[in-house]
C-alpha cells in the first residue's frame, strides 16, 4: 500500500510540475471565431474590424471630362483624342499636373451622357489607389437636325404657293445618304409632319440595322402682305375648295 501511495503521490507531482500546451485549434476556427465577435458587437469584434479597415486602401476619386460630339460622329461612330491634365504623385511626394492624350471610341448611335471609363488613368493621390478617368459624351447642337431619342426631326419651311401647288425637298442624311421628298399630288397643311422610316440614329445595343425615324416637320412661310387684286384672285380661286 504504501508504495501505491508514494507512486500516486509521483505521478501528482509529474502532473503539477509538467509546462501547459494549450489543444491545437483546427485551421480557419480563429477566423469564424473572429467574425461571430464582429457579429456579435462585442469590444474585441470592433477592435478586429477597426484593425482590417485600417489596412485598406481606398481609391482617388474619378476624374471627368467631357467629350464633344457632333450628331454625325454619334451617327456613324468615330474615335477622339481627348487631352486633359491629371495629379500625379512625384517622387518626393508632391502633387503636380500632368497633361494627356487619351483616345476614346465613340460607338454608332450613343447618346448625351454616356460614359467610357480608363481604370486607372485618373488622378493620384499619396496612400491611394490611382483613380479612374472618367469621360462623359456630350452632344454639339447641329444646324439642321434635332435629336429626340433614336429619331430626328428636321424642320422645313415651305412657301404657301408651293404648299399648295407642289414641291420637293432635297436634303442629306447623317450618314451622307441623299434623301429627296416631294408632293405633287397633296397640299402640305401648317403642322403636317412626313415620317421617314429608319432615317434616324442607330439603336445602340439594338438588333444590327436597327435605327430610329426622321421626322420632317413642315412650316407654311405666309406672304406678309398682298395687294387687292391678289387678294381677290386667291378668294376667287379658293372659294370653291374645302
């Protein structure tokens, strides 16, 4: 008995005297423990968070530029050369102005307010991700066409014997086609509007060929002043029409 109790008594000692190794984790169990306290709102779940969210590096903000187009480059598609100037970084930490030539593809039928986007090529900042640049299409006023979605419309004034006798309009389109209308056979009335199916823009993102219509509206151009004898020609002319 009393070798049982001192081998007792050893294997206590070895116990006590023996250094603690904490049980191995498996690995990834740290980091769901982690995110459970970030869930959970607790104070070392702020401090893990607040410690990853210093490590991030945040991007400058995107340079814009505008980007002129005339109707015919939106019609058929061009590709411009746009300079501009951006911050860059030198060496020594200062900011200076840098001036570039980018080259931006205009695709067939874009409107006002589309945007490309060059990853990258925007201001710098020190600490920062280079930003993006950023050029936004605009679109010139054109003499002869207005823009109304994927249509146009044309406005075309008509002398008021012409209305009334006949005429013709000749004209090109966007895409340097040659359009040519006329009326022999029909009185053009104030307000009357001639629809010329896919005269218009290209859709962008349409079914290939897709475009919209030209809309000629016409205007009667009124004579300012007439003289008796005329005046009494046209009433007797007229007078029979409805």
């Amino acid at each position: 008995m009393a070798k049982a109790e001192q081998g007792e008594k050893a294997v206590a000692a070895g116990m006590m005297s023996a250094p603690c190794t904490p049980a191995r984790e498996p690995p990834g169990k740290k980091v769901y423990s982690a995110c459970s306290n970030v869930g959970g709102g607790g104070g070392g779940g702020r401090r893990a968070f607040a410690e990853f969210s210093s490590y991030v590096v945040r991007k400058a903000p995107p340079l814009e530029r505008k980007v002129e187009c005339t109707l015919e480059e939106l019609c058929n598609g061009c590709k411009k050369e746009v300079s501009h100037t951006r911050d860059v970084v030198t060496k020594n930490g200062l900011i200076v102005k840098k001036e570039v030539t980018q080259t931006i593809r205009v695709k067939p039928g874009w409107r006002k307010g589309a945007t490309v986007t060059l990853e990258g090529m925007g201001d710098e900042r020190p600490g920062c991700l280079t930003g993006d640049a950023v050029f936004v299409v605009s679109e010139k006023r054109h003499k002869r066409f207005k823009r109304l979605g994927d249509d146009l419309v044309l406005r075309a004034w008509v002398p008021l014997v012409s209305a009334l006798t006949g005429w013709s309009l000749s004209f090109r389109l966007l895409g340097g086609e040659k359009l040519r209308c006329s009326f022999r056979d029909e009185v053009i009335c104030p307000g009357y509007v001639k629809v010329v199916k896919g005269g218009g823009m290209p859709v962008a993102g349409g079914e290939k060929g897709a475009r919209g219509d030209l809309r000629v509206k016409f205007d009667i151009v009124f004579p300012e002043n007439l003289t008796g004898e005329q005046r009494e020609g046209l009433a007797e002319i007229l007078r029979g029409c409805t």
